[in-house]
C-alpha cells in the first residue's frame, strides 16, 4: 500500500509513503488490536467527494471504544486529516485507509499503555472484485465460519477480525472462486470476507440482520435505503444457504467491492446465472449517486477541499472521542 500511497498522514505530518513505518514490535502489529475503515472517494461534477465519511469515522471510533483505545483525535478532527490525506495526494477515485494503532513497541497482550495513533492513507480505487463485479461473481460457502460475537464483537471493524476473512478467501481463490461466503455459528447465512449479502425473492430483498455476526456495513445501509426509495421491501431476517440457492438474485454490498452481483454459489447458478434486474436498478442508482448525479442523496457526499486545517497542534487536546 505505502508503494502506492504518496503522501501518508501519520499522526498529524504528512510523510512520503516509504516513510509511513511503525516499530516492529508494536502491539498492533503483534496482536490484531488495531481498528480501521476503508471509504471511497468519488469524482463528481463539482470536484472530488468522499462517500459517507462522517458514518465512516463513527464507525471507527465506536471500533475504537470498544478495544479500549482512546483516539487522540476527535470526530471533526479524523474527517479533516483524511479530507487532507485525500487532497495531499490528489487521485480519484481513490480508497481511503484510516487507522487507529498501537505503533510503539509494547509487547504483553494486555498492554493497554503504548500511545494511540492514526495513520490515513490514500491509494487509487481498483474494482475489488474485477471484472466479474460487474457480470457477476463466483461464490463458495465457505468451510470456515463467520467468528462469533460472543468471542470477537463484529460490529467493531478490527484488523484482527480479518484472519477469519483471510482463511475463508484464501480457500475460495484456491477453488477458483472469487470469494467466500461465511456461514454464521449456526449455519445461517452470514456476509463476504468484506462484503454483505443481499438476496431477491419474489421482488423482496433480504438480508442477514445483526444477529449473524455481520459487520454492519455503511453500503449495506445505503443500499436498505435506496431500495427503499425504490420501493423495495427490505426484510432482515435469518437466512439459509436453501434460501440462497433459490434466490432469483444476490448481491455483495461493501466500500470496496461496491455493488456486485452474484452468478454462481459453488456451481449453483442463480437466477439466470446473470445479474438480475432489482440488483442492476439499485446498482444504477448506486453509480449515479457516488458520482454526484443524484441530488436526492447529495447528503451522503462530502466535498474534499484543500483548506489544511492544523490538525497536529490540537490533536493533544480533544481527549477521547
Ligand atoms: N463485512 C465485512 C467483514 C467487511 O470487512 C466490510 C467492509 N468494510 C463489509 C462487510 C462492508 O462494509 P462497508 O459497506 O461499510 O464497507
């Protein structure tokens, strides 16, 4: 990523990319305990705009609070640095990395002492899934289980959280699939290794609710609401592998992976095997709305603007966030 990353903001400086390092002995690096958010930034008629960064930087702080790690920068103040990481580096559309850490060295599980840190890097957005996200992707049910939220919070988007991710994606580009889908503890229908899933059946959408473990992803509530304007019933409920098979169509929603449909689930296609039409709709609307041309959601699209605000001087003072 640093290869790719000019400019990287690391605790208030802007550093070259090559530069962005942390100790090797850090506690996050050692244990997982770090939390993180990846948001996409979009051309637009009127210039660059990140999609829906406020709920992206809660997110991350309500990560954070969870894993006891007091952010030294406020809400207002992570909005600014990643605004400025993505100006510094001038690319859309880009994929924006901010981090919450623990960089310094601290080794003992339970070493809550190391200082926080954040860390915002920019790098040009790729179509996660290919090509194949737009013609439809090739899915197997995963062998490993999504993790249980009695043992690691899923709401929380934790950099540990994602060696369950990478044992189930690993195992499914090893079949010749594009991706996973992780079952819940009980067998229910959970998400992607960084994707929800959505399905269509008889006009319905539905989707695995909280109760599987998901991550709550910020496109999946975008896409409840556009289906809703749409006038789509939503329905979240538990959902079985049976009721995927014999979906008329399904979908992964997530910042990177953006709108992509499902064709094949093991070598069960679904639907025609093709992107079905309730998923194109909502992908339109998608598309457009990122791209600024839908006013209707101008509310989910923040401006970037080189203003520097002087983000290091205050960092210190704002406390918990
Ligand atoms: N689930 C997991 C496990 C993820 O990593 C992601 C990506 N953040 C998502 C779902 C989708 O979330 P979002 O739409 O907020 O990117």
């Amino acid at each position: 990523m640093a290869a790719e990353a000019k400019k990287v903001w690391m605790d208030g400086k802007l550093v070259d990319g090559a530069d962005a390092k942390v100790h090797v002995l850090s506690h996050t690096l050692h244990y997982g305990v770090g939390v993180f958010e990846g948001i996409r930034c979009y051309d637009t008629p009127r210039g660059p705009a990140i999609f829906r960064l406020e709920e992206h930087v809660a997110r991350l702080l309500a990560s954070a609070r969870v894993y006891r790690m007091p952010s030294p920068y406020s809400h207002e103040q992570i909005c600014r640095a990643i605004v400025d990481t993505q100006a510094a580096n001038g690319i859309t559309p880009s994929y924006i990395r901010p981090i919450l850490y623990r960089g310094e060295p601290a080794l003992g599980v339970k070493n809550q002492k190391g200082k926080v840190s954040l860390a915002v890097a920019a790098i040009p957005a790729k179509k996660y899934l290919g090509e194949s996200s737009d013609s439809g992707v090739r899915a197997k049910i995963s062998p490993f289980r999504k993790f249980h939220s009695d043992s690691i919070p899923s709401f929380a988007k934790t950099c540990g959280n994602y060696i369950n991710s990478y044992l189930a994606g690993i195992d499914a580009a090893e079949d010749g699939y594009e991706e996973a889908i992780l079952l819940d503890h009980n067998g229910f229908l959970a998400e992607g290794t960084g994707e929800n899933l959505f399905l269509v059946r008889d006009g319905v959408l539905y989707t695995p609710g909280p109760e599987s473990d998901i991550l709550l992803g910020i496109t999946r509530a975008s896409v409840i609401e556009i289906a809703n304007d749409l006038g789509l019933k939503v329905v979240e409920k538990l959902l079985t592998v049976n009721e995927l098979l014999v979906a008329e169509e399904a979908f992964f929603s997530g910042t990177y992976a953006e709108i992509a449909p499902i064709r094949e689930v093991g070598h069960y296609p679904i639907g025609t095997g093709k992107p079905g039409r309730l998923t194109r709709d909502i992908q339109d609307v998608f598309y457009k709305l990122v791209r600024g041309e839908e006013p209707r959601y101008a509310k989910w699209l923040h401006p970037v603007t080189t203003t520097a605000a002087p983000v290091a001087r205050t960092a210190r003072r704002a406390g918990t966030a």
